[in-house]
C-alpha cells in the first residue's frame, strides 16, 4: 500500500469522524447540519478512492462509479455549508445555488451511465468539480474582502488560504488518473484531512486567538514529531539487516525519548509562541512577573497600584479597575483604576449577574462571550421588536438567560470592562479585577486569560491576608489597651475617690459664695474623668454579646422611655418604626448601649434644638443572597437623623477611629464602643451628613429568615433607589438607540 493509498484512508477516516461528531451535537445549528453532509460527502470520495487504488478484487466499476457521484456533489455540498457559514442570504444565492446542482446532476448521470466508462466524460465532471470549487473560493475571498472588522477578515483569510491549499493539491493529486506525471501523490488526501480538522475547529473555536492557539499546537506537534523521527531514524537507520541491533537501539530510542519528552515539549512550545505569537509570550511573561510582585504586598490600597499600573505596562490593557467588597454597605467600592473612570460604586441589584456568574464556577466573564451567546440565542427565536429584546412568545428559559446576559453585559459596560474575574476568598467574592483592550474584540487568547486569572487569585489572597493582619493589628493594640487599663483603672480611679470623698467631705456652706463654684466645678471634673476611665475600660474589655432573637422596634421604645429625661428642652424626637421588621440575632443591652449613644450624640449637636427622627425600616440584602446560596436576607436598618449642624467632611473618615473627636470635652471613644458592637452583630454603621440635612447614622443589623406577617405591606422604595431605578433605565434606553443606528448603518 503506497502513500496515496494510505493518505485516501485517513482523509475517509478523518472526515467520517467529523461528519459523526457533528451530528452528535445538542441543539445543533443548521451550520452543523450542512458540514455534517459536506464532510459526509468527502468520506464516501475518500473511501471510493482509497479502494480504487488498494486493490481491483473488490469490483473496480462501483468504487469508479462511487468516486464520480459523491466527487460530482462536492461542490454543492461546499457551497450550501459555506453560503449558510458565511451568512450570506438566500436569496441572492439561489442562482449559484442552481447551477451547482445542475452540475451535480450531470455528474450523477455520468456515475449510474456508461460514460463513466469514458475517459472525456470524467474529465468534464473533473473540470465541473474544480469550477465549481473555484467559485466557492471566490465567494470566500469575496466575504473576506467585504468584512468589516479585523477579526472576521483574519478568520476568513485562513479558511481562504487553507481551502485553496487543499484545493490546489487535490487537483494536481487527481492528474495521474488522467495520465498526466504528478511526483508528490498523496498530498491532497493530507492536505484535505487537515484543512477539514481545521474547519471544524473554526467551527466550534468562535475566537480568532483560539484559532491561532490551535494553529500553535498544529506547529508544536509537528516540531515534535520531527524531532521524534530524528532520534528513531538516527539511531535505527544504520542497523541494516541484524535485527537483533534493530530492537535494541529502538529501546535506546524509547528511553531517550522518554526522558527527554517532557522538557523537550516544554521548550518546544516556548519557543513556537515566542517565534510565533511574540506579543502573547510577552504579556504572558509580564502577568507571570506581575503576579510575582503581587507575594511583597499587604495593604489593598499599594496592591490596587502595582497590580493596574502592572497590566497598563504590558501595553495590551486600555482599561483597568479593581474594585473590593465595602465595609459600609452592600455592594463592591471602586479602589482605584486607570483608564476612563468606571462606575464608583456597584450596588447589589447591578452587580447579581457577575456574582451570578460567580456562584456558578465561572472564573472570568468576557464581554464577547456574551455578545455571542446572545446572537446564538436570538437566531433561535422569531423575529424580536426593534429594541432588540426577546420576541414576543419566546421560551421562558431563552428569555431569562436573555435577560441575565443583557444585565451581565450592562455592567460590564459600566464598568468599562472586557473581562471580568471575580476575586473569591473561600465561597465569598470580596472584589471584582476588571481590565479591557478597546482597540480589539478578542483581547486576550486561553493562555493570556489564564495568566489573568493567576493574578485575580494572588489579588484575592492579598485581600484575604490584608484583612487578617488588620485583625491581628486590630487584636494587638485591643491586647496593649487592656493591659493598660487595669493600671489605668487603679492607678486613676483609686486618687479619683479620694478627691471626691475630701471635696464632698467640705461643707458649701463654710465656704465663700465664689469658691462654692469652685467646688461644684472640681466635682463636675472628677465625674467626667471617672466616666472616660469608664468608657475606656468599656472599649478595651472584650465583648461577649449574649445573643438571641432580639426585636430591634421594641428595644428603640425601651431606649426611648429611658432616655425620656435627657431629652433637652427645644429638642423634638420622633421614633417613626416600620409596622413589623424581623428580629435579629444580638444582645439587646449592647443594641440598647449603641442607640443611647447615638442619641445623647444627637442631642449634643443640637444645643439650640432641633429634631431627631429614629426610624426602622426592612431592606433587602443581595449580597447575603449570592454568597450564602440562601433566599435573599432581610436587613433591618435604624436611622438616627438630626437637624444639627452635620459633620465636617474631613471628620467622616475618622469619626469612628478610637480617641478621635469633635467635641471639646469628648473622649473619642462613644462611636468606636458603637462601631465594635455592631460589627460584632455582623452589622454596619455608617454616617451621612451635609450642612443643611444635619447628621445621619445607620445601623443595618441582618435579619433573621421569618416571613413576612400577612396585611404588612412591604416598605417602598426609597428616593435613592429610584434614583438609581431611573439611571439603569437611561443606559437602556441609549443601548437600545445605539443598536438600531448600528443596524441601520449595516443596513
């Protein structure tokens, strides 16, 4: 069996594979459908051909007869798959569409008629099957040169080069059975195996750079093949006729390559990509070194920096972001970007896609992913409305992925974002990495990807590790602290007696009217300093909350009436509490201790009156949801909202840092004993001010899972959510216009 004989068999092979694996395909689109048959077609000409040449014993005729049919309907079948592969339509196609079946035809009549027996008879079916090939070729070349973008033109020109390779050899592979002199027999059969492999790797690889990855393992294999053959052929080529010598050295052989298999590969395939691919070996080589320098850092703030200066200085990344999960609300806190600004602050509702996506195992979300599952699902629908929304009667399935995707790619457009990796600490998504290359569609290739997302992992351990070392620090300096309140404490407390004892053991009525203020004052001062020891000692001892279902509504009352005397004359409260809010897991005594303090702090703001409004309301925790695979949380949050004079800007940062305050004879500590005890609640405080609105602090305290009272009406949405209700339907509204002047300039 001779080279041709061997080359007709593989082609048969490697086409009936194919033709089955496209059959097998879920859901198979009717591309699949019509290179199933055109790979179909092939085997039956390969096989035909593989049996004409092997041997005459098996009836000569038919196979001549097979060759001649399933060769005539080539053509045709190349056309169909590659009119509905390119998208060309119908209509415009149905004369070519025609004139192919005519041929086909012709061919048919030939193979089932003696004029197979005709030499000139197969000549014309020759001539008709290389046509009509070449006009396949140039409706190729034609689509190429029409695309619109670099991709497409780049994907096309490989099919053209590669169809017209196969072509070519094909031809000249069929001279010999004209009578014509062709040396190299063999290499159309070769050729046509791996320009069909190829093709259904396009098929199914939507993304230029995995073709080119695909056309880098075509290289590396090949290399290694021929360095295989080197070491076999050079040490069993001269043993000549002693076949003892033969097996030997082809166990030498065996060994050798073993053991130099795995580093010879290795240095192979660095050595194709950085020939090759230079600019994807670079940026590999870049993320490997960024990720490296990722191990020396400990504070977000410093990773945020070397990491997005790190991925512009690859100069493939146009835009970059990070963003990391906020300590003060739901949702994730830009940290710092380069490039045009993204959006600030991504809210629960934006971001449920991404974790969505998250939740799910999926590493790294790409925009044209996205784009493209989209296309696939509308080609399974009718026709949709001009917005381009799902149409009307569509399956409930495609409609809602259709919905989850188009919410996916409105976050990634505001995040200005190609690729998007969630950064995940355990089951939690503590950040998000984005980064973008607006120059191309396909940005980065599988490799490049998967360096990407070895840089997102360190992210998330630095991020990991950052908080745990500011609970180490935060435990040492609570550790220093209690060690020097216990001296504090005797050291302060025990002179503090003393002093009051002798004051209070002075009669006022011995002393001068003028020094009688002198006393009152110097005990005035001794109870404040007992106090802020008092408070101190509170700060440093640990907490050991007694936690149970708590009503945070009826521990508002009972604060309330306690701190009914306190209440300064000028100063109007109103405890406005939602009709019913789920009870929460925490001590009532130390929810009590925090709304006192944020009360008394309310009413010494506003010395010359003014109004606190204490209210609950019940809101709804989207990050709860995602991260604990749960039904979504309910959140119960207390505000306390005064009319005084508000907070100073450059305060808010560090209203709640221990030992910080605003107030002349304040301690510090008041906020810092809050902020402690709700975070121990796996709470948040934060405050709002501005100078006309006063102060405003809230207290958000996860509730636990109870249904909701039949007749209690759920809260309605706040003014800021319909703010943002409304923006999130603007940046639909300007998608949608966008879409239908890109459709009108493709019209």
């Amino acid at each position: 069996m001779d080279i041709r004989t061997q080359a007709a068999l593989l082609a048969a092979i490697v086409t009936l594979a194919l033709s089955a694996a496209a059959l097998l395909r879920d859901n198979r689109p009717r591309v699949f459908t019509l290179f199933a048959l055109f790979a179909a077609d092939l085997f039956l000409f390969s096989l035909a051909v593989f049996f004409l040449r092997w041997s005459e014993a098996f009836g000569v005729m038919w196979w001549e007869r097979l060759a001649v049919a399933s060769g005539a309907l080539v053509p045709a079948a190349a056309l169909a798959f590659f009119l509905e592969f390119l998208g060309v339509a119908r209509r415009p196609a149905r004369r070519a569409r025609n004139t192919m079946l005519a041929g086909s035809l012709t061919g048919l009549v030939v193979a089932v008629t003696p004029l197979v027996n005709l030499k000139p008879a197969k000549l014309l079916v020759a001539v008709y099957v290389i046509g009509g090939l070449a006009a396949v070729l140039s409706t190729l070349w034609g689509k190429m040169h029409a695309s619109q973008t670099k991709v497409d033109r780049a994907r096309l020109q490989y099919l053209f080069i590669g169809a017209l390779i196969a072509v070519s050899l094909s031809t000249l592979d069929m001279m010999p059975r004209f009578g014509l002199p062709y040396p190299a027999e063999g290499l159309g059969s070769i050729s046509l195996t791996i320009f069909m492999f190829f093709l259904s790797q396009t098929l199914q690889r939507h993304r230029l750079l995995d073709l080119h990855e695909f056309l880098g393992k075509i290289v590396v294999v090949t290399a290694l093949g021929l360095v295989l053959v080197a070491i076999y052929g050079g040490l069993v080529s001269w043993v000549g006729d002693r076949p003892e010598l033969f097996y030997f050295n082809t166990v030498v052989a065996s060994f050798v390559i073993l053991s130099l298999f795995e580093p010879m590969r290795e240095r192979v395939e660095e050595w194709v990509v950085a020939t090759l691919f230079h600019e994807r070996y670079e940026l590999v080589r870049r993320l490997e070194a960024l990720r490296d320098r990722t191990g020396n850092v400990i504070d977000p703030a410093g990773l945020a920096a070397v990491v997005l200066d790190g991925l512009v200085e690859t100069r493939r990344v146009t835009h970059c972001a990070l963003w990391l999960l906020a300590d003060d609300r739901p949702g994730y806190r830009l940290l710092d970007f380069r490039g045009p600004p993204p959006v600030p602050f991504l809210e629960p509702a934006t971001a449920r896609a991404l974790l969505a996506a998250a939740s799910s195992g999926q590493k790294a979300i790409l925009l044209e992913n996205i784009d493209r599952r989209v296309s696939e699902l509308r080609a399974l629908l009718p026709a949709g409305p001009a917005d381009g929304g799902p149409a009307r009667g569509a399956p409930a399935a495609i409609a809602e992925e259709l919905k989850r995707l188009s919410d996916a790619r409105g976050v990634m457009a505001a995040m200005k974002a190609g690729i998007t990796m969630p950064l995940l600490a355990g089951d939690r998504v503590v950040g998000f990495l984005a980064c973008w290359d607006e120059r191309v569609p396909e940005a980065f290739a599988s490799d490049e990807i998967a360096a990407l997302l070895e840089v997102a992992d360190r992210c998330a351990l630095v991020i990991e590790n950052s908080k745990l070392y500011q609970q180490m620090k935060e435990r040492d300096r609570l550790a220093a602290i209690g060690e020097m309140s216990a001296g504090l404490a005797h050291e302060i407390r025990n002179p503090l007696a003393a002093i009051k004892g002798a004051i209070q053991y002075l009669d006022p009525m011995k002393l001068p009217e003028d020094d009688r203020e002198f006393l009152e004052i110097m005990i005035e001062e001794v109870n404040r300093l007992n106090g802020v020891v008092t408070q101190f000692l509170d700060y440093s001892r640990p907490l050991k909350p007694a936690l149970a279902p708590t009503d945070v509504n009826e521990v508002l009352q009972k604060t309330f009436r306690l701190l009914q005397p306190e209440v300064p004359e000028g100063v109007a409260v109103d405890v406005d509490l939602a009709d019913w809010v789920p009870r929460v897991h925490a001590d009532a005594e130390q929810l009590k201790q925090v709304f006192l303090n944020l009360a008394l702090n309310a009413f010494q703001a506003m010395p010359r009156g003014g109004r606190l409004v204490v209210s609950t309301r019940v809101a709804r925790d989207e990050l709860a949801f995602w991260r604990e695979g749960a039904r979504r949380s309910d959140i119960v949050e207390i505000r306390f909202q005064d009319t005084g004079p508000g907070i100073p800007e450059e305060a808010r940062e560090s209203i709640f840092v221990p030992f910080y305050t605003t107030k002349e004879k304040g301690t510090g500590l008041g906020l810092a004993i809050c902020q402690r005890i709700v975070k121990a609640h796996a709470g948040s405080i934060v405050v709002r001010s501005s100078p006309t609105d006063g102060a405003e602090f809230l207290v958000s305290l996860p509730g636990l899972h109870e249904e909701r009272p039949p007749g209690v009406a759920r809260p309605p949405v706040d003014e800021e959510e319909k703010a943002r209700a409304r923006e999130r339907r603007r940046a639909r509204a300007e998608a949608r216009l966008r879409r239908r002047r890109k459709k009108k300039r493709q019209a």
